[in-house]
C-alpha cells in the first residue's frame, strides 16, 4: 500500500487539493552546459548545434531542454514524490532559440480541472521567457491526476476528437528529408527509432533531484501494477523534437508547434520509432502528422507538427480526415 506524505510545507498532488487558479513561478533556470549534456545524455541527442556554432550565432540548447521545468512548475506547491499521474496531452510552440549560459524564467499555472470518466484532470499552462524577455517556448499540458498507471496500460487513455492521425504514407511519394515547395500529402520523413534504459530516464526524470515516481522507481512501478517503469511521455516528445528539428533545421526553433496525445504508456526498454508524414502546406506553413509506434504496431502517442516552410508553388492541400 502507498504510504507516502507530502513533505512540509507542500501540498500531496490529488486532484481534490488543486485550485483553480493557481499560480506557479517565477522559477529561474540556468541552461548551462551541465544542463545541455545531461538532457543530450538523456535523448541520446548529441546534436552539434548544442555544442558548437549554429546558425543562431553559438550553440543553442535542444528546443525541448525545460521540458520538465514547465512541467513540474507544479512542484513549487506539491510534493513531486506523492504525484501519480498520467501525462495525456501536451501542446507546444517553439518562439525563439535557448541559448546555452542563459537564465530563463518560467512562470505557468493550473488554468483547470474537470472530472471525465471517473478520472480527475487537471491543465497546466506555462511559458519560459530568455534573459532579455523573448519569449522561448509555451507549454499547455493535461494529465490524470491520481491514476493506477497497470490499468491503462494496452488500451487508449486519451482520445483525439474530431480529425484523426492516420498513420499511413504513400510510399510511392518516397521520403522527404527537408521541406520543399509542393510536398504532397503522405509524402513521409524519415523514421527515428530510440529504446531507453533505465540511466536516461532516471536522468531525464529528476531522480538525482530525489523524485521518486512510477518513471525512476521499479519499486513504484510495480506498485501501480507495472512490470517495469515508464517511459515519460515528455521523453517520448523529446525524440518527435529531435526528429523536427532534423526535418526543418532552424526554422523549427523559431516556428516549431506540437499537439500530442499520448494513447498509451511505453515502458522501459521498449523501442520506439517516431513516424511523420505530410499532411498541409500552404504559403507558409507546413504541417505534418506525427506518431509513435512500437515494433508490434502498438501506437503510444499520435499527433502533428507544423513550423514555417518554404512557399507552396501551388494553393493550399489539405490533410484528409481518418477514419
């Protein structure tokens, strides 16, 4: 049985504890080189526009790198250790480059909660601002708030309404590797596979800060009836990230946007491939469909992407609805 407390002077992260509003911040986040390596550890992305020059005049963190520092703005009130969620949308807009040496500043808060299925939601809106006050990137997530992850692990814990992921390419389209005038849709990019350890995402997931969670912990896994930890769904975004950023270069750390579901949990050591494929263009933006599979098929996140591209020669297309 879970016996954890919240420590003193927090709040146990239960649904019936949150208020709406609830404000978050300013907390301020030195994106130093420390930082930038264990994130790159974490992802197994060692891109060298994290390292060395860019076309951003110096290295630039990975768009993703405060992932969990707009995430867990929730801990400034709430124990992070009695937290027992699941992460089920995110929503994101990349503004502008984080440069490596900078302090950012988040602010967010919960902006509302809502009861679905016999399940508590709750909305965490933030931003992360650079040291001259430029807007770096924005975060809109949902998650459950007090769940049994084993039972919603092998069947859907969030739905897409109104339009659906395919998931389908036209092979005869061949692959994309950056953006271009006229792509037709389901025109595919280029697939990238990542398997996390258990190393990376004790990483990514703070267990050197002390948090213990169902993502750092077999014990706690096993706890929610899990056979292994999982995989944080902001980790699985990390890889969607890192396949934009190679699709569409700088433009992505300036015009990047995600809108994610996450349609089941992945666990440790599971491969995961990304996939992506054309879905609109028009005389400024490109849009795809992004989704993320196992070898069995089994999707675990669905959604698009779009950033700025290059002018379409022709009018608008259209992605077409699933079934």
């Amino acid at each position: 049985m879970n016996t954890t407390t919240a420590a003193e002077g927090l709040k146990e992260a239960r649904y019936e504890l949150v208020t709406v509003p609830e404000e978050f911040g300013p907390v301020r986040v030195r994106v130093d080189e420390a930082k930038v390596l264990g994130y790159a550890f974490a992802q197994a992305d060692f891109g060298a526009w994290h390292f060395g020059d860019s076309p951003f005049g110096g290295p630039v963190a990975h768009p993703l790198v405060l992932a969990n520092d707009l995430l867990f703005l929730f801990y400034q009130h709430y124990d992070g250790n009695t937290a027992r969620g699941l992460h089920t949308h995110e929503r994101l807009t990349f503004h502008a480059p984080i440069r490596v040496g900078e302090t950012v500043t988040i602010t967010g808060a919960y902006t509302d909660k809502y009861e679905r299925r016999g399940q508590g939601y709750v909305v965490l809106e933030a931003e992360a601002r650079g040291e001259d006050g430029r807007l770096l990137v924005t975060h809109h997530g949902r998650e459950i708030m007090r769940t049994r992850a084993g039972d919603v692990v092998g069947r859907s814990s969030a739905g897409a309404r109104g339009r659906r992921v395919r998931g389908e390419t036209d092979p005869s389209l061949g692959v994309a590797e950056r953006p271009a005038a006229g792509l037709v849709p389901g025109t595919a990019l280029p697939a990238l596979t990542r398997r996390f350890d258990q190393d990376q995402m004790n990483a990514f997931s703070w267990a050197g800060r002390g948090f213990v969670n169902v993502h750092t912990s077999a014990a706690v896994a096993a706890e929610q009836g899990l056979d292994r930890t999982i995989v944080q769904a902001q980790q699985q975004t990390g890889v969607i990230v890192t396949a934009m950023t190679r699709f569409f270069g700088a433009a992505w750390f300036t015009s990047g946007s995600l809108d994610l579901r996450f349609v089941r949990p992945a666990l440790c050591g599971d491969e995961l491939t990304v996939h992506a494929a054309v879905c609109s263009q028009d005389d400024r933006r490109l849009e795809l469909e992004v989704w993320v599979t196992k070898p069995d098929g089994t999707g675990t996140a669905r959604g698009w992407a779009s950033a700025n591209g290059p002018e379409a020669t022709e009018g608008p297309v259209s992605c077409v609805p699933g079934l």
